[in-house]
C-alpha cells in the first residue's frame, strides 16, 4: 500500500472511532429532557449581559419580557460600557411590551483579571440576589426565547434534578456564508463535548452553551461563579466544569424554540467570532495546536484527498480507504444539517469548512502570539491570567 493509502486507512479507523466511540455526538436528538412542573414555581431572575447590542435587542428582548412563567420573574439586563445606546434602548423596549419587570444596571470598566463579560454577569448576579431566587437564567443578549421557554427549563430542571441546564442555541443560517459555517460548528462543538456524556451523573465531560444557562442559585453559590471563572473566555464551558467540580449534577442539549437572532452575513464576522477563542480552546499550547492541525487533516482533509488520489492514479486501497472515510464523514453530519433545515448536498462541503476552521485555529494562535488575544467588543484578553485552581 502507498503512503497516502496508509494515511487514508488511519483516517477511515479514526472515523469509525468517533461514528461509535465518541458518544454518538452525531445524533440530534437530545433535546430537554422530560419536564415535571413543580407544585409552587421556583422564582427566577433573568441576568442579560450586553454591550452594544442595540441591533439585536428588538428582537431578543421582547421575547425574555414576555415569558409565561407562573411564578416570580424578573430580568436584569446589565449595560456593559455600550457606545450605540443599549441600556436606553433596552428601557424603552420594556415600556413599549411591558411583561417581566426590568432591571438596568451598568457594571463600569472590568478589573484586572475579569474578562468584561463575566464582569457584566457578575453585576447582574449580584443585584438579582437581592431578590433571592432560586434560579438564574444566564441568557445572551442575542437570544429569541419562545414564550414557555423560561416554564420548560425549570421543569426540565426540578424533574431530572439538574444544578444546571443549558440549551444550544439555534444559530442564524440565511447568508451563503453562515449554511457553510454555521452548523459545522455546533458539529464540532457536540465532536469535543457530546451531549450524552456531559448529562450522565460522574461523567468526566462538562460543557454549556453560554448563549441560554439555567442556574440553581444554590448550585452558583457553591461553585463560586462567577468569581471562580472570572478570567474565562470560553466562559460557557468553564461555568459547567465549576458546577460540576462542586458537585452539580448538569445537562446539555440543542435548542427547540431558543434561537440567537445575531448575524454573520461575511466571512469575517464568522472568522473572528472562531478565532477570538480557538487558541484559547487549546490552553494557549503550541503542542495541541500541532496535534489539532494534524489531526484535522487526518480527519477531514485526507479522505477527499486519498478518494481523488486514488481514483487519478488507480491506487485502489487508497481510493476506497478515503471514499468510504468519507462517506462516514458525510453521514455523521447530515442530522446536523437537517436540524438546521439546510439541504444534504452539503455534507459533502464538510472537508472545506473544516480547512476553514483550521486556517481560523491557527490565525487564532497568530493573534495570542502578536499580543492581540481573545478580542470582542472592543476588548482584547491577550494573556488571561490562570484562575486560582489552575495554578
């Protein structure tokens, strides 16, 4: 056998590993686990950090105000030092709607050690305690919740017992750009945490979607959120991985009727919300930066390779070690592209969209390098100082 057919092979065992061996991440069928409603309804506050979020907040907030929750609610959205007006915007929206009492506070600048919105989520915290809740919702200011959101996250949570529960997100795809990238990238989220695993009891896999995080209060309290994650930029997986050191018993799954209204229309508004924290995925290691630019060749970009390879040069193991890759490739990812009603031809376009990915992990490492960091919003988090656990 030829080199590259040797290559393929290991590329086609690598696939049947993960088709089998990796939590069946594929699958698109863990949705909220089944709900119970409580005899009294647990009271919830709703903390929205946001920084100049004025276009998306039309449509996001309404939304959140208008939640039919039988018992005690109320939302604070935190105005994180925004330039385009939001927290008056925000104000407004509420005595245009009306629905859920809100709150809007303003954190000022982050300290040394705080990434902005953690700062913001902090504030937020600290004046919903004042109500005592029993719950928080962490909700980003991007997201659409349909009316009876808030009511199943709390009955999913008091049926299974949850210290937290947190929903992907249904991503914008209407730009050209965003069907290429969009679900490709909830794919590649539930390939490094699948959802199965972070919902079992004991499991070693902790991860949310920062984006729609129901939180005991009890269960923050213990985990000492945010403080304990207070220099995350991937704060989402980092806030699961604190509840469950603590003891928390978490869950995971995609999104029903929650949907981030945000846009991505170009290339580049896609490009930087990946690069922002890709490096940071990696712990900022050039060794695992390596190993994940080899491993995503090996995984994506050889069996393509090796089919056309094969087939111009009439290498026939490696031609049918790369097809049949391939096609196990393809097959793992149309759930995902029909939960996100796109047509099955582009399976096919997985292989470009991971070489996307790669060429955004490695600009991502770029940026660390340069001093430019994790930057969103007008901030940069070059070199986030290591929480007090990780020292």
């Amino acid at each position: 056998m030829s080199a590259l057919a040797w290559i393929a092979a290991g590329s086609l065992a690598a696939w049947l590993w993960l088709l089998c061996g990796q939590g069946f991440f594929w699958r698109t069928d863990v949705r909220l686990p089944p709900r119970r409603e409580p005899a009294a309804w647990p009271s919830v506050c709703v903390v929205v950090p946001a920084r100049d979020e004025a276009a998306v907040l039309p449509e996001s907030l309404p939304s959140l105000l208008a939640q039919d929750y039988p018992g005690r609610a109320e939302v604070f959205l935190v105005d994180d030092g925004s330039t385009d007006g939001t927290g008056d915007l925000a104000r407004d929206l509420a005595e245009r709607h009306g629905g859920l009492p809100l709150t809007v506070g303003s954190p000022g600048e982050p300290p040394a050690g705080w990434t902005g919105k953690l700062w913001a989520v902090r504030h937020g915290i600290a004046l919903a305690r004042a109500r005592d809740p029993e719950y928080l919702l962490l909700t980003d200011a991007d997201i659409a919740h349909a009316p009876g959101s808030l009511r199943d996250l709390v009955a999913a949570s008091h049926a299974g017992g949850f210290d937290l529960v947190s929903l992907m997100a249904r991503l914008r795809v209407e730009s050209a750009w965003e069907r290429l990238v969009v679900p490709a990238f909830v794919y590649f989220f539930a390939q490094l945490y699948p959802f199965r695993r972070v919902g079992r009891r004991g499991a070693r896999t902790s991860a949310a979607a920062g984006g729609c995080v129901l939180l005991r209060a009890d269960a923050a309290e213990r985990a000492g959120i945010p403080g304990a994650i207070r220099h995350a930029v991937i704060d989402d997986v980092a806030l699961a991985r604190a509840v469950r050191r603590s003891g928390g018993h978490i869950w995971l799954g995609l999104a029903e009727r929650v949907d981030s209204v945000r846009p991505y229309p170009r290339l580049a508004d896609l490009w930087r919300m990946v690069a922002r924290s890709a490096y940071a995925q990696l712990r900022h290691s050039p060794a695992l930066l390596v190993g994940t630019v080899a491993g995503l060749a090996l995984v994506y970009l050889a069996p393509p390779l090796a089919l056309c390879t094969g087939v111009a040069v009439g290498d026939v193991p490696c031609a049918v070690a790369g097809g049949l890759a391939w096609l196990v490739m393809t097959a793992t990812y149309l759930p995902m592209l029909r939960y996100y009603r796109q047509p099955p031809w582009l399976a096919l376009s997985l292989p470009l969209t991971a070489f996307l990915y790669l060429l955004m992990t490695v600009d991502s490492a770029v940026r660390h390098y340069r001093g430019r960091g994790a930057a969103w919003k007008g901030r940069t988090y070059a070199r986030p100082e290591p929480a007090p656990e990780q020292r």
